[in-house]
C-alpha cells in the first residue's frame, strides 16, 4: 500500500462530499422556490429602522404570533389563540375567523350589550367552559374580517388635522369617546371630550395602541394592565373567567405589539410601468374615486425617524363616508351610522388572496370577491363614481382592474 495512500482517500473523500454537497444545493434550488420580490411580501418591517429598531420590530414580531395556552390566561371564551390566528401574514382576514358584533336600541340610543356579553362573540372556549352566541335581545348583528395590518404606521402617524381639512370637502370624521386609559398628545384633537378615529371598518378605534387592547381582550380573552376584566360568558353567569391572575399581560407586551404594528412596511406597487396600469391609474382619478380613495398622504412629525413627515400612498382619507343602503349593517360605532364606512386603503389590494387561501374576500365581510362586486354595492356617496365605472367599455374597466390589482 502506499504511503500517501490515506491522504490520497481523504483528498478523494473531500471531492466525493463537495460533489454531493454541490448536488444537494442544486436539488434544493429545484425543489424550493426562490425567495419572492419585496413587493410581494407583505409581512416585513419597513426600510430604514435602526438596529435598536428592528430588535424592537422582531420582540413584538413574536408576540403577535404567540399562542396563547390556558395557563397563560387564554379565554375561557375567545375567537383565535394568537394575533396571526386572525391576520395570518398580516393580511386581511379569511371568512373563518370571522369576528361578530351585535348591539341593540335602548330608549333610541345604542346599546352595546356588555352585560351581555357584546359587542363581540367570542364562539370558542377552553374545555369545560360554554362558547358565546348572538344575544337573542339583539337588535343588529355585523360580521367583520379581520383588516389588513401593513403600513398601519403610516396611517397612525397622520396629524389629527390633515383628517379633519379633508372632511370640509367630502365624508366626515368618526368622533369617538376615548377608553379610560387615553392620554392625548400634541397631535390629538378633541371636540366635546371625543376624538378622531382611524383603525377600524368604520374607524372606532384612535390609536393602534387601543385596537391593540381590545383585541387582545375581545378575540383572545388576554386581560392587561387597560382592560383588566376577563370575557365570560353572561348566559352562565358571573365568576367564570379562567382562574388566571390578571392582568395576563402587561404594558411591555402591548408597547411590543405596537411598535411591531407601527413598523410593518406599507404595501408596495407592482407593474407601475405597464401602460394599463399608468391608464387604469388616470381612469381611476377620472371616475372620482380619489375623492374618497386618497392616492397620497403625509405623516406629521414622529419619534421614528422613517415615519417623520413623508408621504406615503395607501390610497384612502381616513373617513368615513355613507355606502347606501346595500352597505347598511345597522351597526353604528362612534359617530358613524350602520351605513358609514372608514374609506378603506386599497394598497395590498392585489396580494390579499395570497394570505387569504388563495381566494380574495373583500368588503367588510369578505361577501365579494370581486372588484365588480364590491363596486356594485358602492352607494350614498359612491353611487355616481360606480356609475360612471360600469359605463365604461370593455378596455378601459379591465384598465382599471389591472391598476387596482397593482396596489
């Protein structure tokens, strides 16, 4: 045997296992898809965060996809154990985590039901315990998909003024009563104790910060340091919460879950350069949908460098607006009547089947799935702009369409 000869099988054993290794990346390049473009993610945090940033951005990144289990003070009744139970990617939601909302008339004024377990059902529980339904006293009933969550930053960080101005022309502001815990800051107004609302289907909410609370407490039965009262099921009877200590979280988890809310990157546009997009973007304006569907805001100034006074396009102005009858869940919040909507954004508007099962779901409850189901049901305010989109020829809707679809 030779000398050499075990250094020889070593070198021929090192080429043997580059040769496999080589294979195996080849195989794996065929069998696994190359990573997407960014403008087709949309969960991801936004360019320009610092290193300290982007640690915050991942803290809350893993509380908003934590489940909670029973020891940890989930439930006893909820919807989804987890944030990403509802917004899986940070899209809109899907008909199977639908939430419901119920109310009733008292003496002409609305009654939310909270002794009776309003507004929201809460149709799971933990084992032993008896899931909610609709009250039977109710009077209005509104099922809502859970919203898309990208760019929310942006739209928080829009000054209380550039809402209001934008109301002298068309729609009006949702002004809503603070919850307990609201403390103003430069940027808010308040008129009559009552404030500008901007999250939600019909803008109830002011802040990320209480959306954050309430959903935390209605869809998945955590109670924090602002809403220490367990849900529990009024048809069974008080003292029913789940035998964990509340609160169940605290303060530091809802400032995570916010600032990873703030710090989502907005949607970004695709094919801006095809000529039907550039058209259908020109019809689009033409037809008087930006009254409502807003191309461009600006942010007013922020403790976050990358949100402090830019613009940004998420193509909706905050308000809310009468959709006609057809829209009309009799369901009021804040100021807005069952027929008010907050004009909502249409960025992300082409990626929604992506994190909807491949299928899309539109309107407030996921009862369309089509642009031309959506825009004939547009009524009140919309009625003329959705008249003049069906009017159009053949070329210039599916323009639209494909401009839509870019967003």
């Amino acid at each position: 045997m030779p000398k050499n000869y075990p250094a020889r099988m070593n070198k021929k054993l090192m080429v043997l296992l580059l040769i496999c290794s080589g294979i195996i990346l080849f195989s794996c390049k065929k069998l696994f898809p190359p990573e997407p473009p960014g403008n087709e993610v949309l969960a991801a945090p936004m360019e320009g965060l610092t290193k300290a940033q982007l640690a915050s951005h991942a803290a809350g990144d893993e509380l908003f996809a934590k489940i909670y289990t029973q020891s940890e003070g989930l439930g006893p009744i909820f919807i989804q154990s987890s944030c990403e139970g509802c917004h899986v990617g940070d899209g809109k939601g899907h008909p199977f985590t639908m939430v419901t909302r119920f109310a009733r008339l008292t003496q002409g004024t609305i009654d939310y039901m909270e002794d009776l377990g309003g507004p929201q059902v809460q149709n799971r529980a933990l084992s032993g315990y008896v899931p909610e339904g609709v009250h039977e006293s109710a009077d209005f009933v509104s099922q809502r998909l859970a919203p898309l969550l990208t760019g929310l930053g942006f739209l928080a960080a829009v000054h209380d003024s550039t809402i209001i101005n934008m109301a002298l022309k068309m729609g009006k502001v949702n002004w809503v009563e603070p919850p307990d815990y609201f403390v103003p800051t430069a940027d808010h107004i308040s008129v009559a104790g009552r404030f500008v609302g901007r999250f939600g289907k019909k803008a109830k909410e002011i802040r990320i910060f209480d959306q954050v609370v309430f959903a935390l407490k209605e869809d998945i039965g955590i109670t924090s340091d602002f809403d220490l009262e367990d849900p529990f099921n009024h048809l069974v009877g008080n003292n029913t919460g789940d035998n964990v200590a509340d609160p169940e979280v605290g303060k530091d988890v809802i400032n995570n879950l916010v600032f990873y809310l703030r710090t989502l990157k907005a949607p970004e546009r695709r094919n801006i350069d095809d000529p039907d997009v550039i058209a259908g973007e020109k019809l689009f304006a033409d037809l008087g949908c930006i009254n409502c569907h807003k191309p461009t805001l600006k942010t007013a100034k922020s403790d976050i460098a990358v949100l402090s006074e830019v613009e940004f396009h998420p193509f909706t102005d905050l308000l809310i607006h009468d959709m006609g009858d057809d829209l009309d869940d009799g369901f009021p919040e804040g100021s807005a009547t069952g027929s008010e909507w907050r004009t909502p954004p249409l960025w992300g508007l082409g990626l929604a089947k992506d994190v909807q099962g491949g299928e899309r779901y539109l309107l407030h409850d996921g009862s369309a799935s089509t642009i031309d189901e959506v825009l004939k049901v547009h009524g009140g305010e919309a009625m003329s702009a959705s008249a003049a989109f069906f009017s159009l020829s053949e070329e210039d809707h599916d323009k639209v369409i494909t401009f839509l679809n870019s967003l």
